[in-house]
C-alpha cells in the first residue's frame, strides 16, 4: 500500500514506471513472503477456504491484518512526503 500511495499521488507518478514500481513490489513479496510464511497476498483466497472448512483460528489476522496496513501506509506516507500529499485538494472528496 505504501508504494500504491507513493507512485499514485501527484502529477509526475503515473505511467508505466508506477505499474514497474507496483508489479516489483508484489513480485518480490511473492517470492519471498509466501514461501518464508505461508502467507497468501489476498486475504479473500484464504478468507474463503477458512471460512468453508471451518479452521477460523487464524481469520482475524485476514480481516484486520489489511486495514491495519493501509493505515500504517498512509502515515508512513505522511511523514515521508510533502504535506498535503496523502490528501484531497479543498472542497474534494476522495
């Protein structure tokens, strides 16, 4: 979420440098998160099984554990870029 965040806002982010910027970062945590952990990169593809099978002890992790990183994102992004970035210009809605 943070590189979203990252190559999103602003004018200058966009193209084909932002998808580069996006595919790396999830490649990169494919090849190392899934294997070192277990972990999956959608929640809903694990969410599902779960819920299906019955084996719930490790749901809460797939229902907080996104949310709870978007809002790190969007601090961090805070902190390391311009004031007003990581915002709607006055009088929009995001």
């Amino acid at each position: 979420m943070f590189v979203i965040l990252g190559v999103s806002t602003g004018a200058s982010e966009k193209g084909v440098t932002a998808g580069l910027a996006i595919g790396a970062v999830v490649g990169v945590a494919a090849l190392f998160a899934g294997p070192v952990s277990g972990a999956s990169m959608n929640p809903a593809r694990s969410l599902g099984p779960a819920l299906v099978s019955w084996q719930l002890e490790s749901v809460w992790l797939y229902l907080t554990a996104p949310v709870a990183g978007a809002v790190l994102a969007v601090l961090a992004c805070r902190c390391v870029r311009e004031t007003g970035c990581c915002s709607a210009p006055a009088g929009e809605t995001i």
